[in-house]
C-alpha cells in the first residue's frame, strides 16, 4: 500500500512537472528526423550577383556556417526555472531519450534573426548572423588589399565559426603567410570576479562550452584545418599574455565578460599593427562589454570613431 502511494505521489509530480512545460509549444520529435517542413516568417534573401568564383564561395559559406534559409524552426526546449520543472524536464527527456526522441520547441525561422545574429543558433557553427560575417570579410580582405601585416585572431570562439569563415578567406585568395588563431577556454566562460570587476553580467561561468575536440572537428567539415590555424586553450588571462603571436591583423573580441574583454586589448591590441582592424561582437548587446571596450579606449586615449555593424557588433580601425 505504501509501495503504490509513492508511485502515485511520483506519477502526479510528473504530471504536475509536465504540465508546467506546456507554457511553450513543446513536441517529441526523433533524435534523427530529416526533412522537417521549414516556415519562415520572411523568406531569406536571395544571394546577390558575385562575379568571381572567391566571392560566391564566400557568400555561401556564411549561410552554410549561420544555416541561413536552413534552419527548421525545432530546437531543444530550454531547461527551465524551479526545482519541480527542473525535475520533469530531465525525467522526461532521459524517458524519450531512451526511444531516440527529445523535447524540443518550434519558434518560426525569422531570417532576419539570422542575418543579424539573434537568437541561439542549435545546429550552425557561428551565432553572429550574416551581416557581422560581412564584417570579418570586409576587414580581412582590406588588410590583405592593403598588405597590413599581422595573423588573425578571435578571442571567444564558441565553435568556430568565425574562425572557420577567417580562414576560408585566406584559402580563398590564397594567402599562405598568415595564421588564424583561435583563442578559447574551451570550457565555457569563467566565473565573474565579482570583487575586482563588480559590472553585473549576465553569467556565472561555464556557460558556452564547446571543447577544442569538436571545434577543431568542425574545422575539419570544411577541410580548414592546416598548419594555417592554431589554438590557445585556456582562459584569457592565462594564455594571452604569453601568446606567440608578433603582429595581429585583425583582432576580434568576443568575450562577452568585463574582464574577458578588458584582457583581451590589455594583451592583444599592442600587438594589432597600424591599419589593421579591431571587432568587438557584444558591444551593443552586453552592457559589461560596452563598459570594458569604452574603459579601455579612454585609457589609452583612443579616439577613433567606433563603427556600427548592427545591433551589436562594432569595429574600428586602428590608425596608430
């Protein structure tokens, strides 16, 4: 009697956990379906003429690395707040686990989320949209237009992506005497040092793991990994000040954190020679990144104009 009082009491904290799911539009769906109907409420942009072969390669790496007009909608239901919630949600995703399906949600595909960047990317290698790529193509083409000396750099790389699109770049032209150095934990962010850099954040550490395994993987997918690309594992603080690297190109920034991006130019932007480019990624959207990029220009008495790129991203050029 006890026995089956338990199983009641189990069985009605499932029902009232999954109940408490149902606030978002949640589905089953197999870990391995294909061909799952796309809707889109705006149809993607139709790849603009390219005369050269280099360019339209480019152009649809992008939208191969942003899964730009190839997302389906059906991502993976987010775990929730609260401990009940919590429960239901790993209860029920190890059950359907075991028979090859998943919780997901269907948000529509809005491309120009994609375009800009917005939004958490399931499948793709980068999260920065279509114009912040742009970016990186428009800034690595001109120093190698204009023979500005140094490698190439992001610092924060998640999975990649950027990265990826950096050195595609380099292959595309040709390039042989420059090297893309992907920067990373490797590990997810670090925990704020919430006593020597008090600015709020919107994370506690380890958030945006992806192992150096799988990033170096996904340079593989695109046959982009050569003696070209080279990684820093570790926290900023650890690896930058000791970095190998003599002159730097362009330099992209993309810590998120106050003290993630204020190491960042503390190490890197001595190096970034005159001419070359410097992209800060959360500018716009991260409040202690803005904070850690103003900090830093004002001290070293920076005043070249800051370039929008969109919601977010900014970049400058550095004139001396």
């Amino acid at each position: 009697m006890l026995r089956k009082s338990a199983l009641v009491c189990v069985a009605l904290l499932a029902l009232i956990g999954l109940l408490s799911l149902a606030s978002a539009t949640v589905v089953a769906i197999g870990l391995h379906t294909a061909g799952v109907a796309q809707t889109f409420r705006d149809a993607p942009k139709p790849i603009p003429p390219q005369p050269a072969a280099e360019d339209r390669y480019l152009e649809l790496l992008k939208r191969v690395l942003t899964r730009y007009g190839l997302e389906n909608g059906y991502a993976p239901l987010h775990e929730p707040q609260g401990a009940l919630r919590k429960w239901a949600y790993s209860t029920f995703n190890r059950a359907m686990a075991a028979t090859g399906k998943q919780l997901v949600e269907y948000r529509p595909v809005v491309s120009q989320d994609s375009e800009e960047g917005r939004g958490w990317l399931v499948n793709g290698e980068t999260m920065v949209g279509l114009k912040r790529l742009d970016n990186i193509q428009f800034c690595v083409t001109d120093v190698i237009r204009r023979k500005v000396p140094g490698d190439l750099i992001e610092c924060g790389a998640w999975r990649g992506g950027a990265c990826i699109f950096m050195r595609a770049i380099l292959a595309a032209y040709g390039v042989k005497d420059r090297v893309v150095w992907v920067s990373d934990s490797f590990q997810g962010l670090p925990r704020p040092d919430e006593d020597k850099y008090p600015e709020a954040h919107l994370w506690s550490g380890g958030e945006m793991a992806v192992s150096l395994e799988e990033v170096q993987n996904n340079f593989k997918k695109y046959g982009l990994l050569d003696e070209q690309v080279k990684f820093l594992k570790g926290f900023f603080i650890d690896t930058l000040p000791k970095a190998p690297i003599e002159r730097i190109a362009v330099l992209r920034v993309d810590g998120d954190l106050y003290e993630s991006v204020t190491q960042t130019l503390q190490y890197m932007y001595p190096k970034v020679s005159a001419g070359g480019y410097i992209i800060v990624d959360d500018y716009g959207a991260l409040p202690p990144a803005k904070k850690a990029v103003n900090d830093y220009r004002k001290a070293h008495g920076i005043t070249t104009p800051i370039e929008r790129i969109d919601y977010t991203g900014v970049f400058w050029r550095k004139e001396k």
